[in-house]
C-alpha cells in the first residue's frame, strides 16, 4: 500500500450535529475520488457526540461498498469512551497517532 493511497483528514473542535454534515461531505468526496484508504485524525478533537459518530460510520459503510478502508487515529479519551460505549472500537480500525498507522499500513505490502 502507497502512501499516496491514504487520504487524511484532520478534524479539528467539536463534532456534532452542527459539524457533522459537513464532515460526511468530505468523507463522500474522498469516496469519489477514488480513496482507497481515509485516515481521520482526531488530534484536535475536543469533543464529538451520537451525530459525529453516527456520520463516521455512514462513511466507514460507503467506503466498505467502495472496496476501501478507514482508519482513526489520535483520538481523546471523551472520544474513546464513545466509541468504547458504542462498541464502535470494535468496528473501527483505531490507531495511537499518524506514524502508528502508516507503519502498520506500510508493513502489510
């Protein structure tokens, strides 16, 4: 897997019902265009809710379709604990940080 296969996207602030149209706009481009992998970086993250989660994993189903995958790396522990809740940690592919993934990706080729 190439590098210029992953597409990262940094989200940034809060994510929720306000934010999390436009954040599955992004992800549904990135779907167009081709992306095999999305990387969403949560670094600067401070707060996501039911909407920001329930927008990933519209995105995690259209990628599937699309024979592409997603990543999450970065995420907080108001984060985590949602996805923990959810069970969604199960489902996603969660990653410490950026190097983390794109070791573990480079080292599958």
């Amino acid at each position: 897997m190439k590098q210029s296969e992953v597409q990262v996207i940094k989200l940034s602030g809060i994510i929720n019902s306000a934010t999390s149209q436009e954040l599955r706009q992004r992800l549904n481009e990135l779907i167009e265009e081709g992306a095999k992998i999305v990387l969403v970086d949560f670094q600067d993250v401070t707060f996501m809710d039911s909407s920001g989660l329930g927008a990933l994993v519209l995105a995690f189903k259209s990628l599937r379709a699309a024979n592409s995958q997603m990543a999450l790396c970065s995420i907080n522990e108001q984060v985590r604990i949602l996805f923990e809740l959810t069970s969604m940690d199960k489902v996603f592919e969660i990653f410490a940080n950026q190097d983390e993934f794109h070791e573990a990706i480079l080292s599958k080729t």
